[in-house]
C-alpha cells in the first residue's frame, strides 16, 4: 500500500543524519514523499527524488554557529509561523503520516491539531530529552511558551515535555535502546528502531588510510556545523603531533582545511564519508555527535569525546557508560587531550565496549524498521 509522507525538518546539521535515508528508503518502497524544510535543504531533498515546500524561516547567516541566532531558532521551533506552515502542507500534500523533527514543537502542535496520524523522529536520545539531559534542561523552562502556541492552535497546555510525545502516534528513536539512558518505563508508542546508516558497516580497508599500516589510524571529526571549534580542533592536532599515530582530520563544510597547522602524521580534508573511514580506525576523537557516535560504534571503534554543546555531553556519557570510550572538556589542555588519546589506545576495555555496542547495533535495521512503523500507520 502507497501512501504520502511529509517530513518536517530543518537544517541543524545532525538532525538530518537519519532523515534523509529514511526519505530515499520510502521512495524506493513506492512512496511519494514530501519535505517541508529550510530552503537551504531543497536541493538534497530533490535529489532524494522528494517534493519540497520551503517554510517561512530565513537560513542561517554564514560564519555564525546555532548558538549565535537562538531567537531565529526558537522561532523556528516553537514560533506560529511554523505551525501554520505546517497545517498548510498537510492539507496541500494530501499527507498521510505527517513525519515531524522532535525538537520542532510547533510542528508537532500543527500535526496533532490536523488530526492525520503524525510521528515525533529523534535524532538523539530519548529520555535524556524526556528526562534530565542537556536538551531537556534547554527546553523544560519553554512549557509556557509551548503552551501558549498550542493553546493558539486550540490544544490544551501540557504540564511535562513527556506530555508531548505522549500526543503522537509513534515517536521513532534512532538508535539502540541499550544506547539510551536507562529509563523504568518506555511509553507504549515509543520505537527505538536502532542505528539509520547511510550504508551498514564495512571491514573493507579504505585507501584513504592507508599509508602506515604500522601505526594506529586516528579520525578526528568535531561537527560538520559549525560550534566554533577552530581552536579545540588545533590543540587535538597538537596532541596528535608527537603521538606515534597517523590522524585524518575532517572539517566538512565548518571550517577552511587552511586554518590548521598540521604535522606530517595528520592530514586534514574536506569530506570524506566516515564509514569509508572507519573500518580502519582504532580511534574516533569526537564532538559526540550522534552520527558520529553511532557510526564509530557501529564499527566497534572506542572514541574520545570532547563535547562542545548542544546534546553531545549527554552522548559522551552515554559512551563513557557503556565503556567504549572517554570524554575530556572542549577546554582540555594539549598535554590532557593527548593523555586522554593514550589512554583510550592503550586501555583493550574500551575497544571491547565499543565492540559490544557494535554487536548490539547490527542486531536491528534502522531504516527497514522505521519505514515499517511509518507504513503501520497507512493501515
């Protein structure tokens, strides 16, 4: 049975991580699909062969990180411009399952106040949003204001952000439950459906590393948005730079490759996909992302995490948890970061917890799973 999906998203970087696959999957199970996004996301879109509806947002002003433009974010999230956008591309999409980014409250509002079957997508964990985590601490001080665009849409408030999720049809978590802090209760609609991976991992050698098979081969990747980590991504070099490793560092379209002073054991690039990447890595030095995270692990590779905001202290814990790696301040020195980097090395615990997650990981189809749980709701 075909139906029509519409995507409401937005271009924070890691947030798309699972979307974008889960789109091209639906087309390809015969599905039309239909993205309501920021404009600078309509030509990916397009070429996933989906639809897309620009919403009434700006994009973000080059040079300058998320945390720069907190009021234009919030706007975006929780603003009434979105949720009239919203109810105005259900309706113009004819849209069976309206597919929502969880951190778009708004959106959300304008899916349940339709009436049509809706999902909240996570992007990151679960209960740390739900619970005590960094996102959830974030956003717990917005319920007024949350409740104030609901109660415009003709919703009742809600007393928790639990609440919210509870409102959906399904909430779709991408990645293991055993990734997740423990919680004493899932709610019934809640599907941890595992890693989404652009493709499963590989134990092929890529000849991007392969210049000193003697030597341990380090991926340092700190976000592909940019957190102003410049500074931080220079000391890590530095700390690399006397280590008997070999270090490829990628900046993606954050940074300039020119910026940083490199030694002959560290390269740096551009792009380069990381599960191309990994297969040969015994160590993934992080911002603790979760698509970083989550590929890493998925090819038993221990990380060191160096958090620099957002949801990723909570993800570096999770990592620690679960022994398959350490974490260190974004403020660490030259001499911390590169004890941190032996440490990880040198320890065969964090590469047996890494390797445990791996395991865990490969157990579950991400992309198979939440395109089944999203075809359920045609029915």
């Amino acid at each position: 049975m075909s139906g029509r999906f519409l995507f409401v998203t937005w271009d924070g970087g890691g947030n798309t991580a699972p979307v974008y696959p889960l789109i091209r999957r639906l087309i390809a199970r015969g599905h039309r699909v239909g993205v309501l996004g920021q404009s600078s996301q309509g030509n990916k879109v397009k070429q996933l062969g989906a639809e897309f509806y620009p919403l009434p947002a700006p994009d973000w002003t080059p040079g300058k990180a998320l945390e720069d433009e907190m009021d234009r974010v919030g706007e975006l999230l929780l603003g009434p411009a979105t949720a009239q956008a919203v109810l105005d591309a259900i309706e113009r999409t004819a849209a069976d399952v309206t597919v929502v980014d969880c951190l778009m409250i708004a959106a959300l509002a304008a899916a349940e106040r339709f009436g049509s079957p809706s999902v909240a997508l996570f992007h990151f964990l679960y209960e740390q949003f739900v619970g005590e985590g960094s996102i959830g601490r974030m956003f717990s001080p917005m319920l007024p204001l949350i409740n104030e665009v609901r109660n415009g849409l003709g919703l009742p408030g809600v007393e928790s952000l639990s609440a919210l999720f509870d409102l959906t049809n399904v909430v779709i978590v991408a990645c293991p439950p055993e990734f997740d802090a423990p919680m004493q209760a899932i709610p019934s609609n809640v599907r941890y459906i595992g890693a989404v991976l652009e493709k499963p991992p590989s134990r092929e050698h890529s000849p991007e590393l392969q210049r000193d098979e003697n030597l341990p081969q380090v991926l340092v990747s700190l976000s592909t948005t940019l957190q102003h980590q410049q500074e931080v991504l220079g000391r890590i070099a530095a700390a690399l730079a006397t280590l008997p490793v070999r270090a490829t560092i990628t900046v993606g379209p954050a940074l300039d490759p020119a910026v940083l002073v490199l030694a002959p054991n560290v390269t740096i690039k551009d792009y380069v996909p990381h599960a191309d990447l990994l297969p040969n890595c015994s160590l993934v030095v992080t911002h603790a992302g979760m698509g970083t995270v989550i590929n890493a692990l998925a090819h038993g590779v221990p990380l060191l995490c160096v958090p620099m905001g957002r949801e990723q202290p909570d993800n570096a814990a999770r990592v620690e948890a679960l022994g398959a790696g350490l974490a260190v301040s974004p403020d660490a020195t030259v001499e911390e970061i590169r004890a941190a980097i032996c440490q990880v090395l040198g320890t065969p615990s964090h590469r047996m917890g890494a390797l445990r997650m791996a395991e865990i990981i490969a157990r579950q189809d991400g992309l198979t799973e939440a395109a089944s749980e999203l075809e359920k709701l045609l029915r």
